[in-house]
C-alpha cells in the first residue's frame, strides 16, 4: 500500500480547469483491497486479488484564492454549495522553478470532508479529504 507525502512540491487544486487554491500540506494514499478467490469446489482461498483502486488525498493547510474562486463559481461563504458534487483535479509538481514537472496527477476528485477557517478575507483549512477516481504519474 503505497503512501505519499508531498511537503516541498508544489501542489495545486482546479476548478473548471481554475487554479482556485494553493496547497501547504498533502498526503496522498493508494490503496489496493484484497479479495480472497477459491476455486469451483474449493473453500480454500487461492490468491488475493486486489478488486479497486482507492486514492484519497488528504490536506492540511491551504489558502483559497479568492478571484479565481469566484471565476470558478466556488465561493467560501457556503461550503456546502460551493464543495459538495465539485470535481477536482490535483496535480503535484516537482520543485525545480526552472522548469517544473507534473509528477503525480488525481482526477475526478470530490471532497469527502473538511474542517475550515476564514482569516483575513481568504479561506484557509485546517483539513480536507477528497476521493478521486483516478491517479497517474509517479514520484520519481
């Protein structure tokens, strides 16, 4: 069960292809769950077989940008409408300014849960959890 931790990359979230919030914090975790398969007349397992895919990204620190959050049709002042049924996109890029890389990429991603903080007019978190349905890239 491979497990991520992004701390010195930069990290991004899109709205409608909007760059809506800039990223502190992200762990990332794949998870394969195993099923047991017997054979016909068997009750002995065979193998384990992994049966989906589950990526869930989890944040801890990021700021809202507030323009583009508006453009996005994203707005702080009601989570609800603005979180609930929205599809991400997190993309983790290498750290060299030079040229920077896309390293790892979720998509269809939704928020599962959040806890939020509004400080000097820019929405701030202290976490969030998103599912996605899909992940490509790796870290190396």
């Amino acid at each position: 069960m491979p497990l991520f931790t992004w701390s010195a990359n930069q990290c991004s979230v899109y709205v409608a292809g909007i760059q809506i919030i800039l990223l502190q914090d992200v762990r990332a975790e794949d998870r394969y769950p195993l099923e047991r398969v017997s054979g016909i007349g068997s009750i002995r397992g065979m193998d384990l077989v992994p049966t989906e895919a589950l990526y869930s990204i989890t944040v801890s620190g990021f700021i809202t940008r507030t323009q583009q959050a508006i453009s996005a049709g994203v707005w702080p002042e009601n989570a609800d409408v603005a979180l609930i049924g929205k599809v991400f996109a997190v993309e983790v890029f290498s750290t060299d300014p030079a040229s920077p890389r896309l390293l790892r990429k979720y998509t269809d991603a939704k928020v599962e849960s959040g806890s939020f903080n509004l400080v000097s007019h820019r929405q701030m978190t202290l976490a969030m959890t998103l599912q996605a349905l899909d992940c490509s890239g790796t870290l190396t």
